[in-house]
C-alpha cells in the first residue's frame, strides 16, 4: 500500500545508486534536516504534553498521541527510508524491513485515526458544549487511543509478518482489489469523515454565532468561545495540511495498479516523502498557533525545566 517497496539484495549485488556525490551530499544534508526537526519537534510536542500539568486535557492527549505517530515515524521510518532512498539499497536485514514497512501502515493509519477522534472531540466541543464534559473525559480519551493504536498495529504489523503482502525478498505488493480497499478504508473514507464533521462544525458555528449576535450579547459569549474556536480552528488546519501532505501519494497508489504499476518509483518516493513532511509540518503549526507550546519550548531550551514546581506553570490563560 505504501511506496517504500524495498528488495533486499546481498550488497555485492545491490544496484547502488548512480548520483554524484555532491548531490548525495545535498540530499543527506537536506533528508537529515528534515528527520531532525521531525524528531525534535513531535519530542517537544509530546514532552510537553505529558510533563505541563495544565495541558492534561483530553484534546491535549490527543494531541499528544498524534504527536507519537509522528515522532516514531522519523525515528523508524525516515531514517533508513532517507538512506534507501539516495543509495537505492536495503542495508537493515529482512527482519527490519518487516518492522519497517509495518511500521509505515501502522504511523500512517494511527495519525489518521487520531485525527478522526480528534474532530470527534471538536464536535462535541462546538456543537454540543454541555454535553462535551460528559462525553469526552479524560477515560473516553485514553479509550479512543487505545483503539486507535490497536487497529493500526494489528493491520500494520498483521499484513507484513503474516506476509500477505510480500514476494519474495523484501518487495510490498498489493493487487488492484487489496489496493484499493485498504486505501479506501484506512485514508479516504477517515478523510471523507472527518471533512464532514468539520464542515458540520463550522455550519453549527456559524448559527450559533448568528444567534448570539441577533441576542445582542456577542461579547460575553465571544470571549468564553475564543479558545475553543481556536483550538477548532488550528485542529482542522492539521486535519487539512494532513490531507493535503498525503492525498497526491494515496491517489496514485489507488491508480498505479492499474496501469501495471508503470508509475515511475522516483514520482512514488517523492509523493512518499511528501506525505512524511505532513510529521515534520505538525510541531510548526502548533507553534504558529499555540502560545502554550511556544512558552513550553522557551521553558525547555531555557533550562528551567529542572526547575521543582515547574510543571504546575500557567501556560495560557482560560
């Protein structure tokens, strides 16, 4: 289902690849950058989250799930796919190219489920605001998690080493049919879904801000919205930067089958790599957009972290 269709070859036999060096150079210099601010991004995310006390939330554990996902996708997947990619070589062994290409169906479907839950959690929050703390505690939260991981790995891990996909060597191949109906459940139908909700979401906004202004008490009302709005508003760009990161690969890979996979790999790898920067984007947008996260990053990098009593910080203010 994925692009990162690697064969194991004995090294001596390994057709290495025919780029010159500086511009193998370049595109370590380039890869690696982007691995490392994955890394170290979706880390600040997560440590964040988990270590502030007052961003124990259940949006904010959502978050910080979605965050993992990203966060393991650069340390498991970038990595050997940056090397597999400028040297057209699999130097990891066969076992890790199972953990590998498990591990790419497994991210990539959690981050979608993730974000499903998520606009779950903007739909109470906007549309059902008195129902939201009852329905979407901290208990329901760890439970859409928890269901989220568990089908990933389950499908992931379940696809590769019970090799239902695999021919020979390490090459990941799925028919028209299996293609097809594994992109339409695990990406296009969650992506139909969740632009639904949003859209649900923004026209019940829009009626509850008409409301309000016909009531003639927008300001009161105003200021005990603004930051479930933002919140809304800033969840439903990553939802949208995380279509738009990952559509074009999903499309062709729903198309290569049947043109007898003459897409040619390198327009793959690169649809591929443009997906992976959708984990690189994500700790950026928060930061755009998050004053928490950006006074959590200066207490980080400043050191005052180890300072006794600092996770109880006020990082923004209801």
């Amino acid at each position: 289902m994925f692009p990162f269709m690697i064969q194991t070859i004995e090294n001596t036999s390994c057709l290495k690849s025919s780029y010159p060096i500086p511009l193998r150079v370049t595109l370590y210099i380039i890869l690696g950058v982007i691995i490392i601010l994955t890394v170290c991004g979706n880390l600040l995310v997560t440590f964040s989250v988990a270590y502030f006390k007052q961003l124990h939330t259940p949006t904010n554990y959502l978050i910080l799930s979605l965050a993992m996902s990203d966060l393991l996708l650069g340390i498991m997947v970038m990595f050997p796919f940056m090397i597999q990619t400028i040297e057209s070589c699999w130097y990891f062994g066969d076992f890790y190219c199972n953990v590998y290409m498990s591990s790419v169906y497994t991210l990539v479907s959690a981050s979608i489920l993730n974000l499903s839950f998520i606009s779950v959690d903007r739909y109470y929050a906007v549309c059902q605001p008195l129902l939201y703390r009852s329905k979407i505690s901290v208990n329901v939260v760890l439970i859409m998690i928890l269901i989220s991981w568990s089908i990933s790995v389950i499908l992931g891990f379940g696809l590769i080493f019970l090799k239902l996909n695999i021919l020979g060597g390490c090459i990941f191949f799925m028919s028209r049919v299996s293609s097809t109906v594994a992109a339409v459940i695990s990406f296009y139908l969650p992506g139909i879904i969740m632009l639904c909700v949003y859209l649900k979401i923004f026209l019940v906004a829009q009626t509850q801000f008409r409301s309000i202004q016909n009531a003639g008490c927008v300001n009161s009302v105003k200021k005990s919205n603004t930051s479930q709005t933002k919140a809304t508003k800033t969840l439903a760009i990553v939802m949208g930067v995380f279509l738009c990161f990952w559509t074009p690969f999903f499309v062709c890979n729903i198309i290569n089958p049947f043109i007898s996979y003459s897409t040619p790999p390198t327009f793959i790898v690169t649809l591929a790599w443009l997906g992976s920067l959708n984990s690189t984007v994500n700790p950026m947008i928060y930061a755009f957009f998050y004053s928490w996260f950006r006074k959590a990053f200066k207490l980080l990098t400043s050191g005052n972290i180890f300072i006794y009593g600092i996770s109880d910080t006020t990082l923004f203010t209801e």
